[in-house]
C-alpha cells in the first residue's frame, strides 16, 4: 500500500535534511532485504518458507503508511522507496517465477521502465551538485512520488498474482492460468504527469 501524499501545508514546512530512520521506513526498507531472500527460497523450492516470508513483506506494505499517518512519521524518502520497494519484490519475485516456469516475465516492461524513470527524476531534482554521495543520501528530498489510485490497484493485482502463484506453488497446484492477469495488466498501463513531484529547490537544497 502507497503511502499518503503529503498535504501541501506539511511539504511548505519540510527541512533541507530530514530524519529518514523512522519505523515506517525501517518497515519498507525490509521488504528491500526480503525480496532476494524470497527469490531464493523460490529458486531452491522452499515454497512453504517463501509464501510466509512473502505475507511478511505484504504486511509491512500495509502498516507502514498507517504508522506513519497515526503517528506523523510522513517523510519524502518514504514516498520514493516505498514504491521502489514494491517493484523491487515483484521483480524479484517474477524473475525467480519465470525461472521456475511459474509465471511470464514479460508483465516486467512497465515495472522497469518505472524504476528507470525514477532514477532520472532523482537525478534531475537534486540540487547541484550533483555528486554519486549526495544522490544516495536519502536524507536529501528532491523529488516525491504520488501513485495514482490506477497504479494502486496495479501493484495489488500484481502482488495478488505473486501471492496466488506462490500459494499454488506451495500446495502443488496447478499454474495454468494467465488470461485474466494479461487483461487486467492492459487496463493498467496508465502514466499520468502528476505521479512525480518535484520539489522546490528552496526546501530541496
């Protein structure tokens, strides 16, 4: 689950350098680690180990954003990773699928053509200069990053697809089935400007 857009009044009062060791961060950044750990419990046919790991990483998906709100934790950075750390496990995930012959690695495009996109508006929001240091510290807000409600329910289809394999995988059912998730996917692919925001450079510096 996205987390929430910042309300304007919250992104008007945001510092040069923002406390990025939070909880709800710490939450997404585990889904960071799990991601490779969940591949390769599906690449050594740990099916059971892996769909528990993967509930796990669905989880922290859902109490990071409602943390962070409850207790006003919002933070730039978290808007940014907590997508990347999404499409980072379902690449991981489909990559290991389609090596099993699980699942087609072709409802990847969309998925890496984001990623690219965000490293470039990384790269043209940080303030000069524009050293390799300063564009990995995160502390450093340039750009958010607001899904949009279709983008949403295109990362839950997905993850539902993930879960559904894995849970068949687990139980030695059948993997037959693809119609359905190509035609879903079709309806997703929607770009829209507004989902990348970049911030001013008088808070961004």
């Amino acid at each position: 689950m996205s987390r929430p857009p910042f309300p304007k009044r919250i992104l008007a009062s945001l510092p040069t350098h923002e406390n990025i060791y939070t909880i709800p961060n710490i939450l997404t950044f585990s889904r960071f680690v799990a991601s490779p750990v969940i591949g390769y419990l599906i690449l050594h046919e740990q099916h059971i180990a892996a769909l528990a790991l993967f509930v796990y990483a669905g989880a922290t998906d859902l109490v990071d954003g409602w943390i962070a709100r409850r207790w006003n934790l919002q933070t730039v950075v978290g808007t940014v990773i907590d997508p990347m750390a999404d499409k980072t496990l379902m690449t991981v995930l489909t990559v290991s699928l389609a090596v099993k012959g699980a699942m087609p690695l072709l409802i990847l495009g969309r998925d890496v053509s984001l990623s690219l996109a965000a490293i470039y508006y990384r790269y043209i929001s940080l303030p000069p200069p524009k050293t390799l240091a300063r564009y990995w510290d995160f502390s450093l807000p340039s750009a958010e990053v607001h899904p949009t409600q279709i983008s949403k329910i295109n990362t839950a289809l997905q993850l539902g697809l993930i879960g559904w394999t894995m849970g068949t995988m687990a139980v030695g059912g059948d993997l037959g089935w693809w119609g359905p998730e190509g035609a879903l996917k079709a309806m997703c692919y929607i770009y829209t400007k507004d989902a990348v925001k970049i911030l001013t450079s008088r808070r961004a510096k």
